[in-house]
RNA sequence: CGGGGUGUAGCGCAGUUGGUAGCGUACCACGUUCGGGACGUGGGGGCCGGAAGUUCGAGUCUUCUCACCCCGACCA
C-alpha cells in the first residue's frame, strides 16, 4: 500500500492534498505559492479548455493575446480595481542582473531600473481597455467579444494547489457593447455557459447569482457567478462574470459613434474560469480510494487491464480485446490497454481507482474461454462480468450512465446540505454543519459583515431564476425583498 | 502578516547522555508469482535545508537564516 490516502472524515483538506499529488494532477513547486501542473492533472484541464473555447466560439467569441505585464500607471486608472488587487501584485522593477561584487552569484543590476514599473497582470481589464480604445471607433466595431487563455498572478498569502495558487491558468473574456442592455444580456450568457459547462461536463451543479457588494469584482457593477458545494459543506465560487458598466471605458476612454452620430462611452464585461475548477472537480465527485472523474474530462475513460501468467497468454488477452478496443475508438472513447509487465493486476487496479478512470475492463484466460469481460465502474466500485459481444454499446452507454449519477448524486448532496432558516439562531446552528443557507438578509454590507465575524459565512449569491418572496432580515428585522444564500466558502 | 509545526535516500519516517546514519516503501538484478497494491535473495542510492559557532568530534547543542505544511486575517 504504497500510495493510501488520509480519509475525508479523518482530515479533509488533507485527503484534497494527498489527493491531488498522489493521483498524480500537481504538486507544490520550488516557487513558493506557485504549483506543477503534471501531465494527467493538465490533460484533465486540456479537455476543460477545449470545451470551454468551443462554447465561447459557438457564442461569438474569438481568442487573442495580451501582454503579461502592465504599466503601473493604467493599473491606477480605474479607483476601485486598483483597490481591489494592489495589495496583491507582484511588480517587476528591473531588467536585468549582473554578478554579485563579492563574487557569490548574481544580484539585481541597480542601474537597470525601469522607468515605469510593470505588474505582472493579476486580470488583463486594464491592458485590454487601453487597447480597446485603439480598435473601438463607431457602433460597426460592436459588439467586440474576445477571449484570451493565460496565466495571471495574484499574490497570495496562502496557497493550496489549484483552489488558490499565486499563478494560475485561467480564460477571460473582455467585451465591448453599444447598450447597457446588451452588455448585461451578455454577462449573463456567459454565467450560463459556465453552468452549463459545470452541470454537464463536470457533472457538478452550481447555483446561479449575483454577488452581494461585498463580494464584488473590483470595478464591476454587478458580478454574476456561479457557485459548487463541496463535500466538506464548504461552498466553493467556480466562475464569475461581470457586467462592468462603463467604468473602464471612462477610465481609458473609449467612446464610439452611435447610429445618431452621438459620442458615447462602451459598455463592458469581463468574465472568468481558471483551474480552481480543477479542486472543484476533485473535490465534487472523489471519494476516500482516490479521483472520481465524470466521463466527459477523463482523459482516459476507458482502461483495460490483463490477467495473465505468460506471454501467450498475454499475446491472446491482446487478441481478445483488439476488436473491442477498435469499437470503442470508432465511438470516440480514450482507451487506454495496460499491458506494462513490471506491474501486477491488482497494482493497476488500485492505481486506475485513484487516478479516476471511469470504466475499468479486465479480462483472463477464464473470460477468454466464456467469451466475457470484466467491467468495473469507477463512481460505484462495482464489477460485474458481461460477454464480450456487444461491450462496446454497453460501455458507451455506461460512460453515460456515469455521467449522469455523478451529476444526481451531487444534486442528492446539495440539496441535503440545503436549509433555509427563519431565525439567526437557526442560522447559528445550521451553518456549523455546511452547507448553503437561505436566509432572509436586509441588504446592508454592514448585516452581512456582522453574519460574517460572528460565524464566518459570507452571501455566496443573491439567486436569481428562483423567484423569491419577501421577508424580513434574521438579523436586524428590516424589510428583505428575497433570500439569499450563505455559506461558508473557499 | 500573526500563531503552531516540519526539514535526515524519490516518498514516509526513526536516530538514546554528542562518537561518523538506519527502517519502511520505491528503485535495480535474478528467481518464483500474476482474477484486488505478491514473495525471496542480492544490490545501488544521503554535504542529515543552509550558514556560522561550541567541541578532539555535531543529524544531535547554540545563534542566525531559508523553505515548506497546518490554523487565522485577504482572495478566483
């Protein structure tokens, strides 16, 4: 048992460590806060990205790429941003190193200070708006809906791998509208591909919202997002997307002509996933014998593993599956045969189970006579023996019944760790559990900073498409037009 | 940035009042095994995080540093 993992009831945020080394997805690097992304754990974010830039295109989207640094100066153009990231940047001062008087190793070059300092971008609005203004003349360069793929950094004072990293990968999207209208209507599209992307391919169900001020992007007007349950109760935000206004087009004036001849300001988004939805999956779905991976983002969905004692019996396993194997290709499926001989079966067992492999075929010389296979499910640890013919459809389809019952079973647990209480008593008690709490709140930041020191919940959203009814506050009694969600967060 | 902890083989750890480094696992070779993390035998691998000090002698004692982990405040 070289590879055995801390229970999830014996110390969670332990389990998500070991986790997520163990299973081989990253591990801490020499670069304090910063983290590896291994090959497995970057494959799983490979097909998270493509499928997330071939929703963005279908919606009209084109990608692009800005600088990774910007001047200090466009960071102070706009008051409530730089508020919101100054205290976390990390800003390059000099060009060049030279070696150190005495000798031992290198030191920065004094004299190649620059002129303006550059931040490394912890979100690229400022760099982009500025460029913005270059291309945006008239109403015929409207709407204009870019994406780009980057790393961006934030400098965090505590880090744990991928919820929280001083470097991580991430898409954002910037765009430019004519209408205020418009620029909502988009804002919210984009939170609904995000929950799109969240319930169908990570098979993990999100509430949709909108944030409380508190909890608001620096320089938005109103922040959309959508936010996961994780098994610990911790609520955890899994993408955000915000309607920005015209306060980056007055900060870096971009204005266009209207069909009337009018000058007028744009109105702006900006919208972002990053590979915190890579804890958000691990943390969803796996259980104490390691990843549990939805079908869709398995980069390996389909492992197929021999039992044998010698070569020929090998070279027949191989023989006996070859037609399968092709089948399952022909229908899309990533197959993965391990014949390594360094390894026993049970090793591999063990190893597919915590690396998350959906769908494990084993087959011996016992099935080779019975003309079956042995097929083993990831997400319930059952196995049963069913006949060769015709395994392909059956596996397909159970790569989709898969699917599907990670999603039920998530729903299953949300909804259990869902209360709505009437009282701050209640609300006391409850949110000690986890969970999500739907609670009456009387709209003040103040309110919802007192919830917050006395019990260490924020509103993780304001839910909208729930339909609400009026109520009164649990703390202060005041007038509360609809219940909003609390929750303890990441 | 506060509070706590840990740095010794790839990983996990032990190392007594200071005496020149060991266990498990992984790795390599050979043989027996192979339907849930096999076993035996033999082998390779360490500037004991770094620097300075005390000492005849430091993994062990002292001081200083650095890194990482956990818990808070801040955050996607």
């Amino acid at each position: 048992m070289a590879k055995e993992l801390t229970s999830r009831e014996e110390n969670y945020s332990q389990w998500y460590n070991d986790l997520v080394q163990k299973a081989d997805l990253a591990e801490t690097s020499a670069v304090r806060g910063c983290m590896v992304i291994k090959p497995y754990g970057y494959a799983i974010w490979e097909k998270m990205q493509a499928q997330l830039d071939k929703m963005f295109k279908e919606t009209g989207h084109v990608n692009a790429y800005f600088p990774l640094f910007i001047p200090k100066s466009f960071f102070s153009k706009e008051a409530s941003h730089v508020e919101g990231f100054a205290k976390e940047c990390a800003v390059v001062t000099h060009y060049r190193l030279k070696n150190s008087p005495d000798g031992k190793g290198i030191v920065v070059d004094e004299d190649a200070k620059l002129e303006e300092e550059l931040i490394v971008r912890p979100t690229s609005e400022t760099i982009i708006w500025n460029t913005y203004k270059n291309w945006i003349q008239s109403y015929r360069d409207l709407p204009l809906l870019i994406n780009q793929w980057a790393n961006v950094v934030r400098w965090e004072m505590r880090t744990r791998l991928f919820l929280r990293t001083a470097e991580f990968l991430w898409q954002e999207g910037h765009t430019a509208h004519a209408t205020k209208e418009e620029a909502i209507i988009e804002a919210e599209k984009m939170m609904g591909v995000y929950s799109q992307f969240a319930r169908e391919w990570m098979a993990m169900p999100v509430l949709e919202g909108v944030k409380s001020a508190n909890e608001r992007f620096a320089g938005a007007i109103e922040t959309y997002c959508i936010e996961a349950l994780m098994q610990d109760g911790k609520a955890l935000q899994a993408g955000t997307s915000h309607f920005l206004g015209q306060n980056f087009a007055k900060a870096f004036d971009v204005k266009f002509l209207d069909k009337t001849g009018k000058l007028e300001y744009v109105w702006a988004t900006s919208w972002g996933v990053s590979t915190r939805l890579m804890g958000a999956l691990v943390m969803t779905h796996s259980d104490d014998h390691g990843l549990v991976l939805p079908p869709k983002l398995a980069p390996i969905q389909v492992v197929m593993i021999p039992i044998y004692k010698t070569q020929e019996e090998l070279d027949s396993f191989k023989d006996y599956i070859n037609n399968l194997k092709s089948k399952l290709i022909e229908k899309g499926i990533s197959v993965k045969v391990d014949d390594r001989d360094t390894h026993k079966p049970g090793w591999k067992f063990a190893e597919y189970e915590l690396k998350g492999v959906p769908v494990r075929i084993a087959a011996g010389p016992r099935d080779i006579a019975g003309n079956t296979i042995e097929i083993a499910r990831r997400d319930t640890l059952t196995k049963e023996v069913i006949p060769i013919e015709n395994a392909a459809d059956y596996i397909s389809d159970l790569l989709d019944k898969i699917q599907i019952n990670l999603y039920e079973k998530s729903i299953v647990f949300r909804n259990q760790n869902t209360h709505h209480v009437n009282t701050y008593e209640e609300f006391k008690m409850k949110i000690e559990d986890g969970g999500f709490i739907y609670a009456h709140w009387d709209g003040t930041p103040e309110t919802e900073e007192k919830i917050k020191e006395e019990t260490k919940a924020t509103i993780r959203c304001i839910p909208i498409n729930e339909g609400s009814e009026e109520g009164t506050c649990i703390v202060t009694g005041k007038k509360s037009v609809g219940k909003v969600i609390f929750a303890r967060a990441y």
